[in-house]
C-alpha cells in the first residue's frame, strides 16, 4: 500500500466469512474506481455493519479514519482527531501539539497529507462529530472546493447511525449540492442474507425466528448464533445480568437520535400497544402541536424505529394511520425483557434464562411480528404470486366502523383484483379452522366490484385436509420468502 509524506494509513485487516452486501460493494466500487473525487455518506441504524462493508470496499485503499465521540461538544471533538492524525504521522510527533478552533483548519490540514494517491478519508458516527449541527458540513464544503477535490483519486466518506440527522443535515445539506455526492443508506440483511450468516446448522424455522425477533442485524445474529438454538441463545443475550440486548437499547437512542425524552417516551408507548393514532400520541404527549409530533415521528421513521401505516383504501396517509415500532429489537425489548429488567439485575434467571420467557407467549408475539413483516415484504409477495408486474395498492384493511377487525394484507390491483391475505404464523402445519377465521374477515370486507383472490401465508404450509379443500387461490410458505 503507498503512503503519503510522513504519514501511515489505517490497516484495515480482512474480515473472514464477509456475508453478502454485493451490491452496495459493486457501487463502492464503481465510485472507489471512477476516477473523480467524490463524497459518499452512508448511513443506517446503529450495529447495521457500516464499518465492516466500508472497510470491506475501501481496505485496499489508503484510508485515514476519524471518529466521533459521544457527548462531547466540538473543542473535545476536534482534539480528539488531531490525536488520531498524529498516531497516522509517526514521523511528525509535532501534529500532537497543534490546537484548532474550527474544523475548516483541521480540513485544511489533512488535506495538505493527501493531496496525492488514492486517499480516503474517512469519519465515522458524524453525528457526534458534528455534535448534531451543520457547522462541520458548511466547513467541509469549503475544503472540499478550495483543496480536497484537487485530487481526482480522493474520497471522503460521511458515516453515522443517525439516519434522521444524515439526511436532514447531510444529504439535504445545501453546502454538498451538486458535489459528487452519493448517498448510501444501508438497510438490514435481507432474510436470505440473514440465513447466509447465521450459517446452514440452523433451520429455516430458527432463521425466520431470528429476523423476527432480532432483525437483519449482523451484530445481533452474532450474539444469538453461537448457542445450540436461537432461542437459548437469545434468552442468554437477553436475561442475564449485563447481557448485551438488555443494555442495547439506551445505546441505540444515543447513537441515532439527539438527547430528547419524547423519542423514549413514544417508543415505550407504541411498546405496550399493538400500535396508536396520531391523537393517542398526542395525549401521551400531553401537547396539541401536530407539528412538533410529525416531526418526532419522521425522525423515528428515518431511524427505522417506528412506521406507520393506514387502510390502503385511505388515499391520504394522514387519515386513520396507525403508528406501530417497526424495529424488531425494540419490540421484543419492550414486550419480554423491559418487565423483568430488575430481576435481571437480580440474576433471577441466571440458572435457567429461558425461564425469563413463557413460549406461548413468545410464539403469540411472533405471529405479530410475521404480520409486520409481510406487509412490509408486500413487492416480495406480489412477484411471489405472479402479479408483480402489476400495478397495486396494498396495506392493511380496517375502517372507522370496526377499527378492532383487520386484514392485515390486502392488494388492490389495477388488473381489477383484490388480492386478500390471511397471514398465519404456527409452528405447524395450518389447518381447515383458518377459513372459518378468513371467512369472518371476508364479510367485513368492503370489496368493489373486483375478483377476490384469496391467499394463505403460512410458513410451514398447509395440512392435508385444507389442502385438499381448495379453499385458497394460492399458498405461500417459508421456500417462497428464502428463494
């Protein structure tokens, strides 16, 4: 690897068994490869594995990596990178010494170490960095225009775990417009890739238990996979004293969200219900300031902590929407392990941590979490049973007049059809008793003169004797989600 003038990158080492990201790593590529300066800001919820694919794309790159600190204001912040650039200058013990009052000087700086080679630069959780102000954007962009982008093999990479902040801040940032700027958010593993990491001992059944459960989060399936079963190993991870998931979630808020209680107090509201209106969380507010609650809940929606969703009947989302937590984690934290947080610390479990959680209840829990999971996995779905190509509407169905009964997946198709989904979570086979429940749901359904298209999601399919019933137009099962 070369290295600059008195100056030694990061040695990035190679990550063994790297689990999927092929596409995000091909864009890398083609941007790494481009043979232009350009900006890359990336972001995506805490423990998404950011860091990994960064240094995955770029590992054969010079990189220079500065990080941010939590809680500390932009004097401590600035003192904390020059530390860091002096341990990459061994042969300059004088950069140590230098003291700087804006981050314009501290760009201008390091730019004089790369302004040749293929440099990266590259800082990591901008959110603490920036202390959650544009101040480091407006004076990177005069940098940027005056020294950085004077080197066409240059990239400087912008990575936080606050994807409200990242976009607001950075993204939409009048100071990058229109300067090489290419945004990546990084998502979840998918389930396929979730499989993929957790490794082929584990069952398909375990794999959907897991992304229920815990999400498409490398850092989580870490922990949960080194037990003998995702269930042990997450009540290992989850009800002992100083477990990991147990202390997750302050983490989380701390590094996606700036210090205000009401995110807090939203999530544990949404935490303890199937889901809330926009007036029950006003109440709990105790505000009348739609403005203020919107404001909150996209940030929460950015982060991917909380969503919303309405009866795909309502053409404006606004009316009747229902607010739900959308992060898995969060809501297997609220649901089994913020009720026993004291016996924890107890060690009450400490024998038997699987006794911290009744598996009734987890597998009612679980039926839920499916529920959420098809409706966001609706494009999957559609192509699943053949009409992807088809234009459509889907959401849930519910209305004023009964706003305790829903279907919880319905598309309505341009080809005139409604295709109505009865979604069924069992560790089993499913069996005839489903279409008595389909049939109740039915007859709440207000359908306009369009052809019903009845399905049945189950994950481990259907029994002999529903089977051959003939009931549902099509059936689809854990092979149809892993394919």
């Amino acid at each position: 690897m070369q290295t600059g003038s008195m100056i030694t990158p990061l040695e990035v080492k190679k990550i063994p068994g790297f689990i999927g990201r092929q596409y995000e790593l091909s864009q890398l590529e083609k941007i790494g490869s481009a043979g232009e300066p350009s900006i890359i800001i990336m972001h995506g919820r805490r423990r998404v594995g950011k860091t990994a694919l960064l240094e995955r794309a770029f590992r054969s790159r010079n990189i220079l990596k500065f990080e941010g600190i939590e809680g500390a204001g932009k004097e401590i912040q600035i003192e904390t990178c020059v530390k860091q650039l002096s341990e990459y200058a061994t042969n300059d013990p004088s950069i140590k010494h230098l003291k700087f009052n804006r981050w314009l000087d501290f760009f201008n700086c390091i730019a004089d170490y790369v302004s040749k080679g293929k440099w990266t630069l590259y800082f990591e959780e901008l959110q603490w960095l920036a202390c959650h102000d544009d101040e480091f954007i407006s004076e990177l962009k005069h940098a940027w225009d005056n020294k950085l982008k004077n080197n066409p093999s240059l990239l400087v990479i912008l990575c936080g775990s606050s994807p409200s902040f990242m976009i607001e801040s950075v993204v939409r940032s009048k100071a990058l417009y229109n300067r090489s700027q290419h945004e990546m958010p990084l998502q979840p593993f998918s389930l396929k890739e979730t499989h993929d990491f957790l490794g082929v001992g584990k069952s398909r059944n375990e794999v959907l238990d897991a992304y229920l459960t815990v999400g498409g989060i490398p850092e989580y399936l870490k922990y949960i996979k080194r037990d003998s079963s995702i269930f042990l190993g997450l009540c290992r991870n989850s009800f002992l004293p100083g477990s990991f998931f147990a202390h997750e979630y302050d983490r989380i808020f701390t590094s996606s969200l700036a210090v205000r209680p009401e995110y807090k107090k939203i999530i544990r509201f949404l935490g303890v219900r199937k889901y809330a209106s926009r007036n029950d969380l006003l109440g709990h507010l105790k505000t009348d300031s739609g403005g203020t609650v919107s404001k909150l809940l996209e940030d929460l929606r950015l982060c991917g902590f909380a969503d919303r969703y309405s009866s795909f009947t309502q053409k404006n989302p606004e009316y009747r929407s229902r607010f739900v937590i959308s992060d898995p984690y969060l809501n297997f934290y609220h649901k089994f392990i913020e009720p026993v947080l004291v016996r924890i610390a107890h060690g009450d479990f400490r024998q038997n941590p699987c006794r911290a959680i009744q598996h009734d209840s987890y597998r009612k829990w679980l039926g839920h979490a499916f529920e959420r999971f098809c409706r966001k996995e609706n494009a999957l779905i559609a192509d699943r049973l053949g009409f992807g190509a088809v234009s459509y509407r889907s959401g849930a169905y519910f209305s004023k007049d009964d706003a305790a009964c829903q279907i919880d997946l319905v598309f309505e198709r341009q080809d005139r059809v409604y295709t109505v989904c009865e979604i069924k979570y069992t560790g089993t086979e499913t069996g005839k008793p489903v279409i008595r429940d389909f049939e109740k749901k039915l007859a709440f359904f207000k359908a306009k003169r369009y052809s019903i298209h009845k399905v049945l999601v189950t994950p481990n399919g259907a029994d002999k004797s529903l089977g051959q019933s003939h009931y549902f137009d099509d059936i689809l099962t854990m092979d149809d989600f892993f394919a």
